[in-house]
C-alpha cells in the first residue's frame, strides 16, 4: 500500500516537471546552438551578407539548384570551397560562368565542358546583370553552416511557458521543503520535551520504569500517538497539495503532440526549405483564425516532389517515417501521378486540431500578429524544429495575462494610437504602455 501511495507520488511530481525539463533542456541547447552558430558564421563568411544572398539564391536559382540535393543543376553547399578543393578553380572563375556559363562552355574550359555534359547538356540561365558582390552574397549564403533554426525567441516564449509548468513545480518543492523542517522542528521539540520531563523526573526522584530491553523502534513509533497524529497530517497535506495539483493541470493542453493523418512536419517545410508561416496560414495576418491550409496549397510544390532527401531526415524520424506520406496526400486530392491529372476523387484530410481555447474566449490573431507584432514563434515555440507539432503554450488565462502585463503595445507609426497613448501614458504617467495598460485586462476584452 505505502509502495504504491510512493511510486504514485514519484509519477505526479516527474509528470509535473517532465513539461518543464523538456522546454529548459531545448532552451538550454539552442542557446548553445546559437552562440556556436554566431561563432562560425562570422568565423566563415569573410565577405558577402549571407541574408541577402539568401534572397538572391531563391529569386533566381533555386529553381534549379537547392543546397543539398541535386536537381536541375549540381547542389551548392560550400560550392567555391569544393571547386577550389577539388577543380582548382577560384572565385573568378565563379563570376565568370555565373554571369555567362555558356560563354565559359565555349572558350573550351575543361571543367566547365565536364560539368556541362555531366548534366546532359542542360544549359544553366545566365546572370549578365549579376554584381561581383552580387555573387558574393549568395558564395556567402552557399558557405553557411547548415541551417539551425532560429531560437531567439524561445527565451521570451519559455518565461510564458514556464509560468505555470515551472510556478507548479517550484512550489511543490517549498510545499515539500516546509512540511519536511517542520516535521523534524516536531521531532526535535518531542525529544526536548521528553528530557526535559525525565531531569524533572529524576530531580524530584520519582521512579522511571526505564525498560531493560529496548522496545523496537517501529512498536515505540506505533504506541507514540502523537508521532502518529504528525504523520497522518504530513500525508493528508500532501496527498491533498498532489490532488490539487493534478486538478490544475486538467483542461491544460500544453505539450499535446497528436499524430496527424499525413505525417507533415514542420521540421522539413517551415525549418529546413525555409517556407514561411504565411504562405500556409496565411490567413493569420488579417483574421481572427490562422487556419490549416488546404491541400491544394500542398500540391503547388508536391505535384514533383515525393521524396524525403536522407538530409532530411533524422534519426529519431527517419526516411520511413515519410514513406508514403506523399501517396496519402495524392490519394486525399485526387491526384494521379502516372497520368499527371486530377481524377476528381477527393478524400478530405481530418487533420487533429491542437490549439483550442474554450468558446467563451475572445482570441484574435491579426490582432497579435499584425497590430502587436508578436512573432508566431512567442506563442508557439520553435515551430520550424517541431517534426510533429505539440501545443507549447499552457493557453490559460494567466499566460495571456502575463503577457499583457510584461508587453509593451507598438504605438509607433500607427496613427490610430496617438491620441489614446498620450491621454494614457499621461494617466500612468510612463513611456511606455503595456497592453494591460491599454485595456487588456478587462473582462469584456476577452470574454464574451
Ligand atoms: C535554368 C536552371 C539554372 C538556373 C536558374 C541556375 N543554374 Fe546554376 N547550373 C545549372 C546547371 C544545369 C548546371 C550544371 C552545368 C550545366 O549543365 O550547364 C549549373 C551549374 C552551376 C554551377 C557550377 C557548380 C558545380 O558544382 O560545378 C554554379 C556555381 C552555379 N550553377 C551557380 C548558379 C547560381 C548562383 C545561380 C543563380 C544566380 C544559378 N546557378 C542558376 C542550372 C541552373
Ligand atoms: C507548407 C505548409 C505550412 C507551413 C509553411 C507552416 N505550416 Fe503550420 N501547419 C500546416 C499544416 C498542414 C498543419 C496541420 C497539421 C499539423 O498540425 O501538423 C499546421 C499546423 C500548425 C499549428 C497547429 C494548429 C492546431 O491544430 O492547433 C500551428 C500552431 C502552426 N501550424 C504554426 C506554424 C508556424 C508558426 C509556421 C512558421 C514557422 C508554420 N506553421 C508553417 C502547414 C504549414
Ligand atoms: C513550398 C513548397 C511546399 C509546400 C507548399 C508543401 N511542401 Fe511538403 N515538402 C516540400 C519539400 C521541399 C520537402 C522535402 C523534400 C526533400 O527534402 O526530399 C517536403 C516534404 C514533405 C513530406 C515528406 C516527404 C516524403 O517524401 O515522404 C511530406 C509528407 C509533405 N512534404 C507533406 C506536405 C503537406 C501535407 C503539405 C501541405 C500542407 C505540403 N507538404 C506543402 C515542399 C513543400
Ligand atoms: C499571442 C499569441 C499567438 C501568436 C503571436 C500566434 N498565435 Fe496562433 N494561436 C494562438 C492561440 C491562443 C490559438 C488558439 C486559438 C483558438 O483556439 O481559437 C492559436 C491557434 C493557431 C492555429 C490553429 C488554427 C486556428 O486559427 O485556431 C494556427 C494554425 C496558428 N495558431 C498559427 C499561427 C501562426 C502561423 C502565427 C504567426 C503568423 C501565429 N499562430 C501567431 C496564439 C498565438
Ligand atoms: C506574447 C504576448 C501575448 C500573449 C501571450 C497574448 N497577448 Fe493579447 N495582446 C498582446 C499585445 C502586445 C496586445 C496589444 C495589441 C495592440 O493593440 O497593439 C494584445 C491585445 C489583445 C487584445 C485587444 C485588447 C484591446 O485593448 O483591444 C485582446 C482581446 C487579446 N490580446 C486577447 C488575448 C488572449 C485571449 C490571449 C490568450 C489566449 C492573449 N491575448 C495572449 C500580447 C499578447
Ligand atoms: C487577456 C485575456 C483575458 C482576460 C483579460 C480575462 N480572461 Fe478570463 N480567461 C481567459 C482565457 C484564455 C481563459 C481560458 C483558460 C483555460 O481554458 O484554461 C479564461 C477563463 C476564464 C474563466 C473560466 C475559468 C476556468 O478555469 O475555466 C473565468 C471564470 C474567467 N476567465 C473570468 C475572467 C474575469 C472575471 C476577467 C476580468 C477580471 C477575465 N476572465 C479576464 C482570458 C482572459
């Protein structure tokens, strides 16, 4: 009975606290993955703005080369470190077929006839209008260690999420630390008392029936009645703090990781091929709701893609993770790939909603997203590393507060908050208004 009241105790309290160990062990990585992506890519690139090279590279290249997969043309990773390693080549030489391969091919150039005829003849666009610096910018970009995403925002996003995850976890070792000094003080206090009585005792000579052989331990701890009383209390207070505990959490969300119908990652799309939220939920910007995308939206790109590259995929979600994924999709709009033609038997995808606050709640995200400025990332972690998407805010009542409270409002260049932000901040005599100073914490706001 007592083994099992402990290994239930053992289980709330690691419940409790897995949550909060999983963000602060992420939180702690990227942080190292930040600083050590700082450190090399300034070590790495020399010349050339890697972001604007980025750019670049999708505008006019992309079409036929990606970073690491071959395609039209040879995958461009590192592409002047490996011609110069390999081929002897130099960065002239890059200018020069950039802005005219086909030139380069006809002055009889060894490795630029080689790589012609490698891939079949296909002749690569030329870029006339390309700058030196130009191309510099995307050698920079090409040269980039390979892509971690993003984190700076997790910091920020932890201290809402931790709020409640962490607030319950650290309580319940003060609530555990209290009970426990105060039950020794307890112990402690008996043992005086009992020697005070016997010097008492003894001075006034009364006759003490010591026991010869000693009673064990556990028969003395079972016949102390208030030892007894103590530690019935101690397991009442805790049992009830546990039960409350878990109470709390119901109707808490945080972490629910479904899986989905179509194994669809945000690892892949949002991280590594770097697609931007708003090109699926792109509704976010001007409406209430943020919304799935429907699958036409998929089939813009997967009409010819079907394949994890082994880059892709990782070890915990391997390349069959992804096998047949893309033929759930094909199948879900009809697609038929031998022909190339839609059959017109659609099967919608039920895709699990994971974000659900109650009706009773008021929550808008043109609101956060467009008038705010809040990054997607604050509220919903770091999606861009998430193969499966998990719900990474506790989504309660106090986690918006909170936020309202610590979030200044962007008033700056929007006409709309000139008047009111001088009236309030006068009234509050500050800077700055907090959401919550401009009304974000009224009832009415939020509610219904
Ligand atoms: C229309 C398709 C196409 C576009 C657009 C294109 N390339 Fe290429 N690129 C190729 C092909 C194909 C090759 C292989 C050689 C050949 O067949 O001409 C190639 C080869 C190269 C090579 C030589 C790589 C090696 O490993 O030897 C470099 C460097 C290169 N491209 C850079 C670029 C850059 C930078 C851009 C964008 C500014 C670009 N390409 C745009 C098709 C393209
Ligand atoms: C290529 C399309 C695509 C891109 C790009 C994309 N998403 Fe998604 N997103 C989806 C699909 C499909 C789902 C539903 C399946 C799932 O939950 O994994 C989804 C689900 C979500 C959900 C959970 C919705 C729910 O059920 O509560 C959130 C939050 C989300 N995306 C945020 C983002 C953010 C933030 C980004 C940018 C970093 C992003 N998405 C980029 C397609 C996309
Ligand atoms: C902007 C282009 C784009 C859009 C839109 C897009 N994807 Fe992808 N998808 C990719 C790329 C690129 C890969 C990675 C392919 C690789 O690296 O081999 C990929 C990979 C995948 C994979 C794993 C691939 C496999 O071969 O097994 C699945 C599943 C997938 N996408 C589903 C979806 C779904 C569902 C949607 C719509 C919500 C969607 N994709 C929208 C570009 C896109
Ligand atoms: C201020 C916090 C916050 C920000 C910023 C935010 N979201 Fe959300 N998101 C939420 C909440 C809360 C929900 C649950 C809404 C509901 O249940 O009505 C949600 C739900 C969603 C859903 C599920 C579908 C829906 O609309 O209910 C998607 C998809 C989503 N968000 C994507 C995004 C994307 C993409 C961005 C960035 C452009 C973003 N979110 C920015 C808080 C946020
Ligand atoms: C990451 C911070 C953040 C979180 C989390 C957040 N909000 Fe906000 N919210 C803001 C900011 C900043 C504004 C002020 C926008 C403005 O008007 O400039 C705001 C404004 C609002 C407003 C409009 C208030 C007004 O005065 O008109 C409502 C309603 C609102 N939020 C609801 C919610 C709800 C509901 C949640 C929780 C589900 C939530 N917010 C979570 C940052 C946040
Ligand atoms: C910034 C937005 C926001 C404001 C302001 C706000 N609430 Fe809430 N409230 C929420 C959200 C979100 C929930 C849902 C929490 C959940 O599902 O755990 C909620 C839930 C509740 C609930 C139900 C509690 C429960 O556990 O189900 C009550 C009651 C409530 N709010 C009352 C109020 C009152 C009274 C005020 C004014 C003093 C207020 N709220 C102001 C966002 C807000």
């Amino acid at each position: 009975m007592k083994k099992s009241y402990q290994s239930l105790e053992v289980n709330l309290i690691s419940n409790m606290k897995k949550v909060v160990h999983r963000k602060l062990g992420k939180n702690i990585l990227s942080l190292g993955l930040i600083i050590l992506l700082t450190l090399t890519t300034s070590l790495s690139a020399q010349d050339g703005d890697p972001a604007k090279g980025k750019s670049l590279f999708n505008a006019n290249c992309a079409a036929c080369h990606k970073l690491d997969k071959k395609m039209t043309g040879p995958a461009l990773r590192n592409v002047e470190q490996r011609l110069s390693e390999t081929e002897g080549l130099d960065r002239d030489w890059i200018y020069a077929w950039i802005k005219n391969s086909s030139g380069v091919i006809k002055s009889g150039d060894a490795y630029a006839n080689k790589i012609y005829n490698e891939f079949g003849g296909a002749a690569m666009t030329a870029f006339p209008q390309f700058s030196n610096a130009d191309i510099d910018n995307i050698l920079a970009y090409t040269a980039e260690v390979k892509k971690e995403p993003a984190a700076a925002v997790a910091p920020v996003a932890a201290s809402g999420a931790a709020q409640t995850g962490a607030s319950s976890g650290i309580s319940n070792e003060i609530i555990l630390g209290a009970l426990a000094v105060l039950f020794m003080l307890l112990a402690a206090g008996l043992f005086l008392v009992n020697k005070t009585l016997r010097r008492f005792a003894e001075a006034q000579n009364i006759d003490l029936p010591e026991s010869t052989e000693r009673t064990p331990l556990w028969k003395a701890f079972i016949k102390n009645q208030f030892l007894m009383f103590v530690v019935a209390i101690f397991f009442l207070l805790s049992s009830a703090y546990f039960v409350y505990g878990y109470l709390s959490q119901v109707g808490v969300d945080q972490g629910y990781e479904p899986v989905q119908p179509i194994h669809y990652s945000h690892r892949i799309h949002a991280g590594d091929n770097g697609i931007d939220c708003k090109y699926c939920h792109s509704s976010a910007r001007v409406s209430k709701h943020s919304g799935i995308p429907s699958l036409n939206v998929c089939m813009n790109c997967h009409k010819s893609i079907y394949e994890v590259a082994p880059s892709t995929a990782t070890e915990e979600y391997s390349k069959e993770f992804y096998d047949g994924e893309i033929q759930k999709l094909y199948k879900a709009v009809g697609w038929n790939d031998a022909d190339q033609k839609y059959t017109g038997k659609t099967q919608p995808v039920k895709w699990v909603r994971i974000h659900n606050l109650p009706d009773f709640v008021y929550f808008n995200h043109s609101q956060h997203v467009s008038v705010a400025g809040v990054e997607c990332q604050k509220c919903h972690g770091p999606v861009e590393e998430m193969e499966v998407m998990y719900q990474y805010s506790p989504l309660t009542m106090g986690w918006c507060i909170e936020c309202h409270r610590s979030t200044n409002v962007k008033v700056k260049d929007n006409a709309y908050y000139d008047k009111i932000h001088e009236e309030l901040s006068k009234k509050y005599g500050v800077e700055n208004l907090t959401a919550a100073q401009m009304g974000g914490l009224e009832c009415g706001k939020c509610h219904y």
